[in-house]
C-alpha cells in the first residue's frame, strides 16, 4: 500500500524546511533550551528583517536583551544600537517581552 501526500489532500504548498525560515524555527527551540547564541541570532534576523521574519526592532531588543543578560557580549552592544532608533515606548513594550519569555521558560521547568 503507497501512502498518500497530505499535501494531495489538503491542497497546500509544503514547507521550505531548507531554506532561512528554519534558522528562526531552529533559534526558537535552543532558546527555548537557553541557548544565549540563539537569542543572539534571532536579534539578527529581527533587526535586519533576514530570514523570513519582518524587520521588527521590538523583537529585536527583546532577544538581544535575553542574550545580553546571558553575558553575550556582542548582544549588548546591538541592544544599544537599535535602542537608539527606537522610543522609550517601544523599549519598555520589548522588555515587557523578554521579561515575559523569562516567566514562560521558567513556568515551563
């Protein structure tokens, strides 16, 4: 018996597992398991909009204050950068964010 595509039925277009879009998905799951690195390259990919992620300086901050609170030395120093092209408003919102990313990790142990 030959089994069937899914995408036969559901008549989607399969997913680029190879191309960029996995990097983000693959930094996600080390974050999740406290990779500093991967924080620091998902504030990469979140400052320069590279890929498959919108350019979004709020995520960005966010991921490299995670990294930088790890001791990432590379990610305090992108964390002032883009801080200098955002408001106070939005640096408190990307704070809020990494604050709550910290209680979801920590839930989650």
């Amino acid at each position: 018996m030959e089994l069937a595509k899914i995408e036969t039925f559901a008549k989607i277009e399969p997913a680029d597992v190879s191309g960029a879009d996995m990097l983000v998905a693959r930094c996600l799951a080390a974050a999740s398991d406290g990779d500093t690195n991967a924080f620091y390259d998902l504030g990469v990919a979140y400052s320069t909009g590279s890929h498959g992620v919108g350019c979004d300086l709020i995520e960005a901050h966010k991921w490299f204050n995670l990294a930088a609170s790890q001791g990432h030395e590379a990610a305090s120093w992108c964390r002032a950068d883009v801080s200098d092209e955002m408001t106070a408003r939005e640096i408190a919102e990307a704070q809020r964010r990494a604050r709550e990313w910290l209680r979801g990790e920590a839930a989650a142990a």
